[in-house]
C-alpha cells in the first residue's frame, strides 16, 4: 500500500480550503484604509439610484417603478397602500440615467440575495453579495486546482488572487460592481482547467454551456467582465487531446449558450418594463416613454478614452460630458437638434426629447446617446483621428499596455500593503521561465483579457488595477523557481 504523503494528505483534505476562510475573514473584518488608493476612480458602476427600484421589485415584481412617497412598512401589503395612496408619486426613470438606472439593467438583483435573507429592502446592498461571490470564487478555484494541479502552484496562485489589494477593496469594502471581472476570472479559470491542463472530463460540454451562462448573466450588470469570453475560445482551440471538430463544437456552445442567456435576459428585462410602465400609468404615475440604450455605447467610451494619451488631439478628461460638447454644435448645424445642458452639462434636452427640465423629481433628465446621430458623430470623430495619424494613435495604444504591464495592484499581507516589485521584469522573467510549460503558458493568456478594457478603451482612473495579470505572474514565477532548484538539488544529491 503506497504511503499517504504530508503533501497528499494536504491536498485532499479540507485544511487549505478552511485556511483560505479563516485568511479571508480576516480581511473582511479588518480593511485596509489604504485598499482604497487602488479603486477604479474612472467610471460610475453602480448607478447611484439603483436601489430606489427595489422596495417594488421585491415585494411586487415590478422593475423599474419607485415612488416619492416614504414607505410605511416594508412589506408587500405596504407596498401595494402605497401604490394606490400615492399613484401620482410613481415614477420610473430619474436623473441623468439613460435607461431607468443604468444602461446594465441586472444591476437590481444584487440587492435580492441580501433583501430574501434580510426580509426587507430598505437595508439592502451589494456588498454582502459580492463578498460571498468573491470568497466561494476562491474556494472553488482552490478546490478545483488542488485536484488537478500541484500543491505549490494551487497555494501560490489563490495566495496571489486572495491578497490583490484592488479585488479586495471592490468585493469586500466598496458599495458596487467593479470587482465582478475578479470573480469571472476564477470561476471560468477553475471550470477550463481541465482543459488548461489537457484532461478534460467525459461531460466536457458542461464547461462552455456553464461558462456561457455565467458570462451572459454577469454581463447584465457589468459589461467588462464578458470579455473573458475570449480566454475560454482561446483554451478550446489549443486544447490538443480533443479533436478539431469537438472544438469547433465546444466554441459554438459557448457562443450560443452566451447569446440565447443574454437574448432571454433582455427578454426579461423588456417585458418588466412594459409591466412596469403600465402599472405607473394605471395609478396615475410618470411612465418613461423616451428611447433607451439597452447597453454602453461604445464609441463614446472610445472617444472620452483618448483622453489617457491622446493629448491636445483629445479630450480633456474621462467624462461624459466632453463628447457632449463636441456633439452638441455639430447636432444642431447638421442635423437642426437643438441640444439644451444642465446638472453640470450631464444632461441634456433638445426638441421632441422626454420629459421637463427643472423638475427634480420627474424629469427624464436625458443623455445624448438617445440621438442615433450622436453615435455617428464620435465615431467619425475617432475614425477621422485615426486615419489622418496612425502612428499617434499606435503610440496611444502603446503607452495604454506600458502602463498595463508596468501597473501592478500590491498584495494584501496581514496588516501590509506589499508593492510588487518590477512589474514589467516580473512578466518577462515569468515567460522566460514557463516557456516549455504549455499549461503556464494557457494560465498567463488566459488572465490576459482582464486587461483588454485599460487597453482598448481608457487607462486611467485605477483601470490597469483591474488586471490579475502580475498575481499570475508571481504565483507562477515562485513555483517555477521553486520546482526548478528542487530539481537541481536532486541532481546534485541524488536519487
């Protein structure tokens, strides 16, 4: 009978999983004030009056509708007095939101899980949520690696996860979403290590419709993290044990299973809101009647991203509303839109948009991506910026991926923030080091896609803190230096 191993027992038991627990929760109950240095300072995230939607949604199932009136009680015959006491109260957009809350209409149920065990909502936040998700995240990668791969690597890999100064601060201390593209990251990591490691289970088929899924759901309240679709394609098409055909079959389910989620979501989502919006005006509220955006527009993340680099060419800074004030004289000379700003030029009204300036409650205070023109403006104004100098552009692109490679969050040691020293040598070495291990290789190209936001789109305001990129590195670089003088030990020593 073979011997049971310290390392085997270690392996297969529940010590490590219990030690990553115990380690986590004592992050949690002891932040770092400095955890905050590291923050995504760039975008909004959660939209601000998110959770004025949920007191209906929870006790009704009725999204997006609020109502100006204080709730008596938190409880569905409450619910439904005030709706019917106060019917003139309701309303189902506010503010400078282009689509009741947030062009990410999911962002609601981040509130549900806290709301069911707490049996109200006027308590109700995110934070809780995204705590769990980000620990069981962990927990799940660890378990999973622990039986495919070496003790070492598994150690070191979710040491480096778990102690990322900018996932801790988004997941367990900040009130809103930016630390999903974390918890992406080691869920479809712990489901494609098999694949990763070329021993991929009988039920493979499993992976990419689980991993579609879960990506197409993600996507309903933060859009970043989708991208990670691209390491999961990638892993199918390099995974050499399956045959070419089960890969091109195992990508098409991923991009199906994503897609018809993401179709069933909207689905969702449009016929909530008709619901909704019938509601309102049955008990005399403010339905919403003007256009929405079911999802971030893309060229004016281009074109406000310029900023980074861009220089005198570009805008100033990384908000909306300077590609406001170049759209607005452009609109109005070309196309006769009369565009009128307020609260601080975010919003905007021109002739035949929705609702009343001024009023501070039911106003539908509009945003210029509700004028289909307004697109084709910014994206001429990228496309013209690009084609009269590719090279300035080219040096924008660069300066985004030095800045990439050579920004690393530091690692959360017990009460110390601990810098990672030289990034850009730490990514270097570790290629040179793991260039004969395919799997080291597959695990690097695999967190890369956290990246692709700071370098396509902006780079500033804490973006390139949302990379996994170095925790990888270092994680792979200690056991490859460690396996490697374990080697030459032996060599000397002898069998």
């Amino acid at each position: 009978m073979e011997p049971i191993t310290l390392s085997r027992w270690i392996r297969f038991s529940y010590i490590l999983p219990l030690l990553l627990v115990l380690w986590q929760a004592r992050i949690i109950l002891s932040p770092h004030p400095e955890d905050r240095r590291y923050s995504l300072t760039a975008a909004t995230g959660l939209a601000e009056n998110t959770r004025d939607f949920l007191y209906f949604y929870y006790h009704l199932g009725i999204y997006p509708a609020a109502s100006t009136c204080t709730p008596k009680a938190d409880t569905r015959d409450a619910a439904l007095r005030l709706m019917e006491e106060c019917g003139k109260g309701l309303y189902m957009h506010r503010r400078h939101r282009v689509r009741f809350g947030d062009p990410d209409p999911g962002q609601i149920l981040l509130y549900l899980p806290v709301a069911f065990l707490r049996g109200g909502t006027l308590s109700s936040e995110v934070v809780p949520f995204n705590t769990f998700a980000y620990l069981v995240s962990l927990v799940v990668l660890l378990v999973v690696m622990l039986r495919y791969t070496a003790t070492l690597l598994a150690m070191f890999l979710v040491l480096g996860l778990g102690a990322h100064s900018t996932a801790l601060y988004e997941n367990y201390q900040n009130e809103n979403l930016f630390g999903w593209g974390f918890i992406s990251f080691n869920v479809l990591l712990a489901l494609h290590l098999p694949f990763i490691l070329e021993a991929p289970t009988r039920r493979s088929w499993i992976t990419p419709l689980s991993a579609g899924i879960f990506l197409a759901t993600v996507g309903q309240w933060r859009t970043e993290p989708t991208i990670l679709i691209l390491s999961c394609l990638l892993t199918y098409s390099v995974c050499r044990v399956i045959s070419y055909r089960k890969r091109f079959l195992l990508s098409t389910l991923l991009l199906l299973s994503f897609l018809l989620t993401r179709s069933a979501w909207d689905y969702y989502f449009d016929f909530e809101y008709r619901e909704a919006s019938a509601t309102v005006a049955r008990y005399g509220g403010v339905p919403f009647e003007g256009e929405r955006i079911p999802h971030h527009p893309l060229w004016h993340a281009l074109f406000l991203g310029l900023s980074d680099f861009g220089g005198d060419r570009a805008p100033k800074n990384f908000e909306d509303k300077e590609a406001y004030q170049h759209a607005a004289p452009i609109l109005r000379e070309h196309y006769g839109i009369e565009t009128r700003s307020f609260n601080n030029g975010r919003c905007y009204h021109w002739n035949g948009s929705p609702g009343k300036a001024g009023d501070p409650v039911h106003h539908h205070c509009s945003s210029l991506e509700l004028i289909p023109a307004y697109h084709s403006i910014v994206r001429a104004r990228v496309m013209e910026l690009i084609v009269q100098d590719p090279l300035w552009y080219s040096s924008v692109l660069l300066n985004r991926v030095v800045r990439v490679l050579t920004t690393a969050a530091p690692l959360r040691l017990g009460n110390y923030l601990v810098p990672i020293p030289l990034p850009l040598a730490l990514i270097a070495v570790t290629l040179v080091l793991c260039i004969h291990k395919r799997s080291h290789l597959l695990l690097i190209a695999f967190v890369t896609p956290l990246s692709a936001t700071a370098v396509v789109v902006y780079s500033g305001g804490g973006t390139a803190y949302l990379s996994a990129l170095h925790s990888v590195c270092l994680a792979l670089l200690v056991e490859r230096t460690i396996e490697l003088g374990y080697r030459r030990v032996r060599q000397r020593v002898g069998p």
